[in-house]
C-alpha cells in the first residue's frame, strides 16, 4: 500500500512547494521526484498532508477564478464606457438639430 499522499499537476506542486514551474520540470527530469504522465501532462506524487493540498488547491483556484473576475470586469467595465460615449454622440446629435431642420415647414394658408 502506498504512503499517504495526492498526484498534483506540476503547477499545483510548484505552487505548494513555492519555486518555480521549471524548476520543477528540471528535477521531475533528473529523477529528483517521483512522478507518473498522463496525456502528456506530468502529476508529482506528494505526502504532504492532504488536508493542506486541499486548502492549497482551492486557494489557487479561488486565485485563478479571481483573475478571470478581475479581466471580465475590465472589459465590461470598457464596453460601459463606450456605450456610454456613444449615448452621448446620440444626444448630442438630436439636441443640435432644430425642429426646423427635422421637421418639413407649415404650408402657408392662403386667406
């Protein structure tokens, strides 16, 4: 039976280990860790307490999520602007038109 432990993505163990992703594809390569692919992707095998692996997964999703956050209420926040502007172009537009130069003029009565 193997030891207690989790396979985290190269990411995930760098990010709990707190060096960097190369540094990790280094060792995984020199046999410094051990290891297991899957569809191209390396998992590290870690006895760290799973409880803390959990906390630190999640942490790092909430991180993640939050950028994604972050970006959409940036481009939301320019699509705002824009449409603003461009309700302002509009209004400005039809108040400088006189209702002289919308609307045809009165025939004349012929009394």
């Amino acid at each position: 039976m193997e030891q207690d432990g989790i396979w985290l993505s190269i990411l995930e163990f760098a990010t709990l280990k707190k060096i960097s992703i190369s540094t990790i594809r280094r060792a995984v390569k020199a046999g410094k860790y051990k290891y297991k692919e899957e569809a191209g992707k390396y998992f590290i095998w870690t006895t760290q307490n799973k409880i803390n692996i959990s906390n630190e997964r999640n942490e790092l999703q909430l991180k993640v999520e939050l950028e994604n956050l972050k970006h959409e209420n940036k481009s939301l926040r320019e699509e705002l602007n824009d449409l603003q502007m461009l309700l302002s172009v509009y209004e400005n537009q039809r108040n400088h038109f006189s209702y002289n130069e919308i609307l045809p003029p009165l025939p004349e009565n012929e009394l």
